[in-house]
C-alpha cells in the first residue's frame, strides 16, 4: 500500500467505519530537500528548529534552498540526546510570534515531537525534515514527551509536512536504522495482540488496518539485508513504512495498530530507568528485543493445556508497585483504578475461549523467529539481558502492562502466572 493512496481523503471501510488521515506534504525519496522551497512554497515565516547533531545533516542546504522564508532558526546546542521537556518546548516557543507559520524540525522522534507539542498549543502548523529512520512517531498525533521528570504522550496534531531524504537518511547511525527497523518488527507481536483484544474483550477490529501494517511488516521484514547495508530502495522504504505505521494509528483513532505488549514492556524500560536515573535502549531497539521476549510469553500461554488463573490480592499488587515504580506507584495504580483492570474478571471468557485463544497467540511469530529477525540488524540478546537483568526483564512481564489502560496477552500471562510464590520473589528481589 502506497502512503499517498491512504491520504488525504474518508475511507469507507469494510469494517463500517470511515477512516481519515490528513498529511498535507508527504515526500520520500532521494533529493526530496532540493525540491522543499517547492513543496513549502506556501510558507512565508518558518521557524527552524534542529540540535547540533541534527542540524549538520542537511541545516544549511535548507536554510540555503528556504533562503528568506526561514523567520527564525534554533539550534539546540547539547551534549548527547536533547530532552523533550518543559525547558526545551519554553526554548522554542519563546521564538514563535504572530507570523509564525510553520515550525520546521530537522531531526527525528525529540525534534518532531517538540516542533508538534509547541505548534499544537500555537494553533500553527508543524513539519518535520527527518534525518533517521528510527521509529514510527513521524505521522502520529501524539507527541512523547517528558513532563515533570516523567514520561507522557500528550495529544497534538501529526506534522503537516514530512519529508524524508534517502540521500540524508541513509547516512543515519546504525543503531537508529535498527532501531527502526525493529519498532517495525514489533508489529507481530502488535497486531497479535489487537486480533487476541477482538476475541476477549470484543474490541473493535479493522481488517483493513490490520492488512495494511501486517504487509508493511513482511515487506519490511524481507528488506532487513538491504536496509542494514543502507540501500537507497529499503531505507526508503523503511522510511515509509514508518511514517505508514504512524498513519494507522490515526487512520484507526488510537494507537492500538501499532503498540500492543512489546511497545508496553518497551514503556516499562523507559519509564523505570527515568524513576531509577538508569539508561535504556532507543525506542525501537527496546521494542525489537521487548517483541523476543512477549513472543516467549505467549509460547508459554499456548503451552498451557488446562489453565488455572490466580488472582493475587490487591495489597500484594499494590506493594509490588511501590518496589518496582517507587514513587510513581499511585500513578500506576490510577491507571488501572480508572480502566477498572483488576474488577473485570475476564477468567470465564478464558475457559470459554481457551482453545480460540491458543490459536490465535499462536499465530504470532515465535521468539526464535523474531530474534533471527533482529540478529540479521545486529540485536544481541544476552546484551539485552545484561543489560536490564533478569529481574527487571521479569517485572516487566507481569506489571509493563499496568503503565497503560489498554488489554494484551499480559493480562493472560498474569492472570496464569502471577501468584503468591511469584509476589514474594518479586517483593524479595
Ligand atoms: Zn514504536
Ligand atoms: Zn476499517
């Protein structure tokens, strides 16, 4: 499926809804940045916004071709990785005046969520000039940021304008092509989880939706040589699958196409190493090797022939929040008080569906599939391993889930496995 064919207009779905994503400029390819004064032809006060990483890709070829439609530049002068925090949103917001018509990032996921968080509550438009193919946030609505020390997607708008270069994204460093190459490997284990939702708690599923990442998954999937060695076609490609993958999610209102166990557990690496000041992996890196690890999960689901489901009580539960999310543990809990998680018993749909359910999990790809998948771009699972530590890697396979309000096959996999023994060594550790 071409991106632009999705663009654009309402989709009379199959599935009875009508689906929509508007992207006014959408361009990939090689030379895409000699064409921008072009394709921003309609801008006249652009606001430039990069970091001192990003801004020596491509900055001064589009500050060259802009030339005097650029009202203003900023570059966020940084050693390492630029925060998404207040800080950073007050730098750039300080520069956006009435004129102001398009705050222009170059740069991937911080840039871009920056340049939509400021431009949304602006009330102008945002774009993005990528410069790395490293996860699938181009396209979206939300944008990650970390507010008050702590990470949270706040609904903006998706960019107005993207742009991806082959020529400047190719040249990206290496564990930002994995990275984004495996945010899209974790699909599998998404799209598992959507399709196991439409069984047990009846959500909603579009078949459409559903095909259309799932391709992009496999075509992606048989690139990974190609795009690993930097060649233009699968870089490009990659490039669009991502931004395509961002896209389904507007397409079906929420996220649920594209993030299911895999990006929760990835959510649980982040959110953890920011309350304990640990480091965690890229985005997409902790996707890849998170969908290893839910696909031995749900191998372990399926091997389960007559199930008995625990319920561990709501003291245990609540100690085991304060030990892994210290602090943050009331925050947590609310999630999950509001989403009402722990009052629905979902027991009697699993013995009801257990054989469907089986089969369903099934259909995923097995963890040794998913790891060939991600050793052929350079993942190294006992890196993965050494690095969180087992317990941590352990933790997030029974309380990751509990960071969102939304259903997946952890909620089985606690329900089956989390019991009075498993509390006490979680509490011990
Ligand atoms: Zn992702
Ligand atoms: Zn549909």
């Amino acid at each position: 499926m071409n991106a632009h064919e999705l663009l654009n207009h309402d989709i009379n779905c199959e599935c009875g809804r009508v689906h929509r994503c508007d992207i006014e400029t959408l361009k990939i390819g090689e030379g895409v940045i000699d064409e921008i004064d072009v394709l921003l032809s309609k801008y006249k006060h652009i606001l430039l916004v990069a970091d001192c990483n990003t801004y020596p890709l491509c900055g001064d070829k589009v500050s060259a071709l802009l030339k005097d439609k650029i009202q203003n530049k900023y570059i966020f002068n940084v050693e390492g990785l630029l925060v998404p925090n207040e800080e950073s949103a007050a730098t750039i917001d300080a520069l956006v005046t009435p004129e102001t018509d398009l705050v222009l990032g170059i740069g991937s996921g911080v840039i871009n969520d920056l340049c939509k968080y400021v431009s949304f509550f602006k009330k102008i438009k945002s774009g993005i000039v990528a410069t790395a193919p490293s996860m699938d946030g181009f396209a979206s609505s939300g944008a990650a940021m970390i507010l008050g020390g702590m990470k949270v997607t706040v609904t903006t708008h998706a960019p107005n304008v993207i742009l991806g270069d082959v020529n400047v994204l190719k040249g990206a460093p290496t564990e930002m092509i994995a990275a984004g190459y495996a945010d899209i490997i974790g699909k599998y284990s998404s799209l598992n989880d959507w399709k196991l939702a439409s069984i047990v708690t009846g959500e909603h599923l579009c078949p459409f939706i559903y095909d259309i990442v799932l391709d992009a998954t496999n075509e992606i999937r048989s690139l990974a040589s190609d795009i690993i060695a930097r060649d233009p076609y699968a870089i490009g490609k990659l490039m669009e699958t991502l931004v395509v993958s961002g896209m389904c999610l507007t397409l079906n209102t929420n996220t649920r196409p594209g993030s299911g166990s895999e990006h929760h557990l990835s959510h649980f690496f982040e959110i953890t190493g920011l309350i304990e000041n640990k480091p965690y992996f890229l985005h997409g890196t902790d996707v890849g090797y998170s969908a290893i690890v839910t696909a031995e999960l749900r191998e372990k689901i399926v091997a389960v022939d007559n199930p008995t489901f625990y319920k561990i009580s709501e003291e245990d539960r609540i100690a085991c929040y304060k030990k892994i999310y210290h602090d943050y543990w009331s925050e947590v809990n609310d999630i999950q008080v509001k989403a009402k998680s722990y009052e629905n018993d979902l027991t009697k749909i699993y013995l009801e569906k257990w054989d469907e359910i089986r089969t369903v999990l099934s259909e995923c790809p097995t963890a040794d599939e998913i790891r060939e998948m991600l050793v052929e771009v350079g993942f190294d699972l006992p890196a993965f391993e050494k690095f969180y530590g087992k317990a941590k890697i352990e933790n997030s396979t029974f309380f990751g889930k509990d960071l969102k309000d939304r259903y997946s096959m952890l909620w089985i996999y606690f329900a089956l496995f989390m019991n009075d023994e498993q509390v006490k060594k979680i509490l011990n550790n």
